[in-house]
C-alpha cells in the first residue's frame, strides 16, 4: 500500500521522496512473496500462489483452474473447475517442489504439509533472519539513493541547507517505518514457526 508522505515543515515542500517510498513498497512486496514460501508446517494457501498450471496448452495460475481450502492444520485440498485438469494440477504442484506431498482422488488434488522438526524450524528461523536483512539492505539502498539526490538537490541550488536537512529528517523517518514494517513481517513469520 503505498502511503503519501508530505513534509510538515514550512521547508522542503519541493523534494519528492517517491522513488524511496517505491524501493522500500517493492522491498515489502518482495519480502512478503519470500516469507510466503517459508512453510510453518501449517496448511497455508499462499504457498500455491506461485504454482502455474498446463491447461489446455496455456500456463495458467492455480486460482483461475480450482479452488484452493484448507482441510485441516496440515492440508489444503484444491478443488479443480475441470476434473479433466487434475492430472495437470497434481503435476503442477509436484514440480514446484514445496516440499509438500501431493496426491489426488475423485474430489481433487490433496497437499500435505510435513511437520516441523526443531531442526528444520530453527534452519526456517534462521531463513526468515536471512531474508529480512536482504529487505533491509534494498532498502537502504533506496535511503541512499535518496540521499544522494537530497545532496544532488542542495548543490544544484533546488534546495536550501535548512531544506536540505528537513528533508534528510523526512527520508530517515519513512525508512524507519519501512524498516519497522519489515521487522513486523519477520516477527509475525517467527511466531507462526514457533507455534
């Protein structure tokens, strides 16, 4: 969701902030895809977004050929529009290598999701920590960036000193809500892997 940033200063009303403000939406965005992937050993639906079904000759996403329900705390059942297209679910699914068991009946296709061990929960823990400084890290070169054009700014006589450093105020303060949000991402994941 991407947010209107506007400087409450009287200064600095003239330099825009939304080329940081899309680095650090684009870093969530892709933050959020990457934690999806990360399985608690919960039945969860998000896992499948990715997975790209052959039907009738065309990759289709899972969503448009079935419905996708959770049937217990460890499986999903996926449901297909058309009963002649679950072959090509099952295989779909199977080939994305989620590390979940697929198997299929009358009703549809069946994903299993495996228990966590401590093991693989502390290595998923530590995945989680890995992708969360990767997020940072995009966005501290959208804070750099932005700063390097605060500074581009002041020189070519855009913006004053005194602009110039409310302006440096407001880009330290949105990186600091887009750090926080990816924190609260992070800490939410880890929550769901210690349940």
């Amino acid at each position: 969701m991407r947010h209107a940033y506007t400087l409450r200063t009287k200064h600095c009303t003239m330099y825009d902030f939304s080329q940081l403000q899309q680095s650090i939406e684009d870093a969530t965005e892709h933050f959020k895809s990457e934690l999806s992937g990360i399985r608690t050993g919960r039945a969860a639906p998000a896992i499948l977004d990715q997975v790209k079904v052959d039907a009738y000759g065309t990759l289709t996403p899972l969503n448009q050929v079935g419905g996708v329900t959770i049937e217990d705390a460890r499986s999903l059942r996926v449901s297909a529009w058309d009963l002649s297209q679950v072959h090509a679910i099952e295989t779909a699914i199977s080939n994305a290598d989620l590390g979940v068991s697929v198997s299929s009946d009358e009703k549809g296709v069946r994903v299993t999701f495996p228990e966590l061990t401590t093991e693989r929960r502390d290595q998923l823990m530590k995945l989680t920590r890995t992708k969360l400084e990767e997020a940072r890290t995009a966005v501290r070169h959208g804070r750099d960036d932005c700063w390097q054009g605060i500074q581009k700014s002041e020189k070519d006589k855009v913006l004053s000193e005194d602009e110039k450093f409310a302006a440096k105020e407001k880009m330290e303060e949105i990186v600091k809500n887009g750090n926080t949000a990816l924190e609260d991402l992070a800490k939410k994941k880890e929550e769901e892997l210690q349940a």
